[in-house]
C-alpha cells in the first residue's frame, strides 16, 4: 500500500469515527446507498454502461487503488472501458458481500450533503462456457455526494486486493440457480419503499450475459397493471367498480345468457366472473358462464380481455395507450410494454425454456392482451409494486378498495382487486401475483405494512423451484407464514 493512499485512508476513518456513527441498516440512508451502489456496479461496471458511469460519478472523481494507482474520472473511465470491458468473454463481475456494508451520514451545519459507504465485494471472471471463475476480494470506501438531487460518487478507495485463494466467498443465489437448473434470474428488493437492490443472473440466450436491464415477459403478472390502470380511472371519476360493463361490451358468445348484465369490474378483477381462464381451452372454443357471476372464486384471464374491451370502448383508447397515459408515463416505466417492439426488446429480451433446455419461440404480441404477456423489466416492476405500496396513483378509498379481501381462495388466502391477499395475522397482509407460461415463472410480493418487496423473474418451466429459498432469504419468518399458507 502507497503512503499516498494510507494518508487517504486515515482521513476516510478520522472522518468516519469523529463525525456521525454509521444508520442503522434499516434507515432510509442506508437502503438508498445500498440501492445506489446495486445499480452502479451492477449496471456501470457489470454490463459495462459507460454512459451511466460517467453521469454517476463526480467530474473531480478521486480514485485511489492500491494496485492501479491514482485514477480522474477521464482515466477511470478510461480504464474500465480498455481494461475491464474489451472482451465480454472474460469480463469480471463485482458482487458486494451484503452483510460487510456500513454507511456514515456526512452532514454541514444540520444539513446532509452526501455519506461515506464502506465494505467489501468479490470479484469473478466470466468466462465463456464455463461457470464464473472466483476472481479476488477487495474492501471499498465510497464517498457519495448529493447534487442537484442526484447521488453522484466522488471520492473511491479500493484497496487490500486479495487472489482467489483468499477467503472465498460464495453467491448462495448463484449456487441455488445452478442446483435448480434456472437458466436466468430477475431480483429485485425492496425496503422500506425504496428499490435497493436489482441483480440479474444467467444469460439472454444461452450466451449472451443478461444485463440488469433484462426484459421478461412476466405472463399473468400483466393482471396487476391492467387492474392498476383500470383502478386508476375509478380514482379519477371516469369508471365506476360495480356498474353492469354491457353498457360497454358484450361477447357475443354471452349475448344470449342474461347473466351478462350482472358483470362489475370488482367481479372481474376479483376472479368472480364465471369465466373459464380462457375460451379456447373448451372443445367448443366459445365463452360461456360455468356459474352465476359474483358467487364464487375461479380465475379467469376472460375475464380481464372482457374488461379490457369494455373500457377500449368506453375510452376510444386502446389499453396500451390508457396503461401509457395511467401508469407507465407517471412511474417512468420506459421499459414496460403491452406490445412487442423490435426494435427495443429484440436485444434484451430473455429467452424462456422447458426443463429440458429447450428453447421456446418469443411471444411477439402486437395488440395488448390485458392478462398475459406483459414486457418488463426488474427496475420497472419494482417501480410499479412500490407505487402500490405508497398509493401513488390512487384515492384512498379505492386504494382500501384493492386490499379489502373480495373472496376467499384458500386458508388465509383472497384475492382483492388485482392481487392476492395473503392474512398473515396481527392485521398484517402480503399482496402479491404470480405468472406462469411457457417458459416464464414469475411471482411479486409487497409487504404494506413494513414497506418490503420482492421481485422474482424466472424463464425455465419450473423456476418455481426456487421461489422458496428466495422467499425465506428475504422475507425470514413472515416468509415462512407466506409458504404455510400456500402449501396447506
């Protein structure tokens, strides 16, 4: 180590110890710094977005590291790109080791302008057609400093750079991918409302590196944005939960059966229409009523293609505009879409499988289908679930609204309007989807009452598999409530 960078590190520390004690790993600063170092290395260095690290980083950027020497941002850009990023083949991959992470608020005159984060991470080295090969551990200080409302890093110590031999620490998440055979994975965490972590694992297509911002077709998980977008409307006045939908649409399969005037949109949204799940799984392919709508629970992916011609009708406005103008265009979801474009999703779409490995065909929509095939991302997901969790979009009564259990599916287990409710006691819920086609096993979760989320994406027939190790790993003994209440 360089006299150079021991000064510089004594003056990390002197500040560290002689201002504030580091947050609690809970507090909002402490998961904001999380959710900005997930994203900058994960993003900036892991798939090696150049353009984000230079708006990320402070243009005086001081880096210091104990093997490369002192670095300005020209030259730490520089590097990164030549050095790091040149060969895709054999590019290292940086994984922060979680529990190591410490943040320590800096503040002037009362004021908090920015915060010191410390901590270690693993490097491994990608290489092609081979599992990621252990790379070395280093320990990091970060300086990061609020400007214009952004954080932006300005000050790094990388240093005490180990081999491969030294303390090797495993992904446990990596290792349960490769012990299920999950090709690919999407995560994202969320806590106390904040997105603080999105990870990405696997491939695009058996070979190309997935990057963070992967897209999956999320199958049923469509359900909960069209339901958000409908709700959304009720919130404004312009449609109304329990008025008869024939005023709007009526399939002429039902035309003939009276029942079709006792259609809502609380019936639909609940899975108490009397639908199948979908018309062309009957030998007859035609729609019908299999019991009296509003009596009982089965769902039904015609019952929101039924909704979702209702208010097509009603609007003058495709779904795909009204989800648009509702919630995309609102929560910034630039990477979610009804519809398959070519042009933004051929080159990061994620490819689905069976649990042989085989690959299945894209679904390639050019009309919304308001139950199936939505196009997201885990950053996007994420956005959405949390604007659920705060009610962002919603008026407060219909925000009760979508919580309140409407029927009962199972023990402890309901679906409200859009979501699946599971009673976890002590007045506490989960809301919560899944998604399940070929190819794609997905499922979400938010926790309204303690501000936790989860996101989890799979492309493999049976990704399911892990859903409960993920499950426990984050959400610890409310977790294990939510795999009882499922399993009984």
């Amino acid at each position: 180590m360089t006299k150079k960078l021991k000064i510089s590190i004594f003056i990390f520390l002197f500040f560290i110890t002689n201002l504030h004690a580091q947050v609690a790993k809970d507090s909002p600063l402490f998961l904001e710094l999380k959710r900005q170092d997930s994203v900058f290395f994960e993003r900036g260095f892991n798939n090696c977005d150049i353009a984000y690290l230079e708006k990320t980083v402070d243009n005086n950027l001081k880096f210091y590291h104990d093997n490369g020497g002192f670095q300005d941002k020209k030259l730490f850009l520089e590097r990164t790109k030549a050095n790091l990023c040149s060969n895709p083949n054999q590019k290292p991959i940086r994984k922060v080791i979680e529990s190591s992470l410490e943040v320590f608020p800096l503040y002037n005159n009362g004021d908090l302008y920015g915060a010191i984060q410390t901590g270690e991470h693993q490097f491994y080295i990608r290489e092609k057609n081979k599992e990621d090969a252990l790379g070395g551990r280093a320990k990091f200080t970060s300086v990061w400093t609020k400007k214009d409302g952004n954080w932006i890093m300005s000050d790094v110590l990388s240093y005490d750079h180990g081999g491969p031999n030294k303390s090797k620490i495993t992904d446990n998440l990596q290792q349960l991918l490769k012990d299920n055979n999950i090709p690919t994975l999407g995560l994202g965490v969320i806590e106390i409302g904040k997105l603080t972590e999105i990870k990405v694992y696997g491939t695009l297509d058996g070979k190309t590196t997935a990057p963070y911002n992967s897209l999956f077709n999320v199958a049923s998980l469509t359900k909960p944005v069209t339901a958000m977008t409908v709700l959304r409307l009720v919130s404004l006045g312009k449609w109304n939960l329990d008025e008869p939908i024939d005023k709007y649409w009526i399939d002429p399969d039902i035309a003939k059966d009276p029942r079709h005037k006792k259609l809502t949109t609380r019936m639909i949204l609940s899975h108490q229409t009397g639908f199948p799940n979908w018309r062309w799984q009957k030998t007859d392919k035609k729609l019908s009523f299999e019991f009296d709508p509003g009596t009982k629970y089965q769902y039904s992916g015609e019952g929101f293609e039924y909704l979702r011609k209702a208010i097509e009708n009603k609007f003058h406005k495709s779904l795909k505009d009204l989800a648009k103008e509702m919630i995309f265009q609102p929560l910034k979801m630039d990477d979610t879409s009804y519809i398959w474009n070519e042009k933004r999703d051929s080159d990061r779409i994620v490819i689905g499988y069976d649990k042989n490995g085989k690959k299945y065909d894209i679904v390639k929509n050019t009309k919304a289908n308001a139950a199936d095939d939505l196009i997201t991302s885990v950053e996007d997901y994420s956005k959405f679930l949390i604007s659920v969790m705060n009610n962002d979009l919603l008026s407060k009564t219909v925000f009760e609204d979508l919580k309140t259990k409407q029927i009962k599916t199972k023990e402890n287990k309901f679906f409200g309007l859009g979501f699946e409710i599971y009673d976890l006691g002590n007045n506490e819920i989960a809301l919560s989807h899944g998604g399940t086609d070929k190819g794609v096993n997905t499922i979400v979760f938010i926790l309204p009452k303690t501000k936790q989320g989860l996101v989890i994406f799979t492309n493999v027939d049976d990704g399911y598999k892990v859903y409960e190790s993920i499950i426990n790993r984050y959400f610890g003994d409310i977790g294990k409530k939510i795999i009882e209440i499922e399993t009984k």
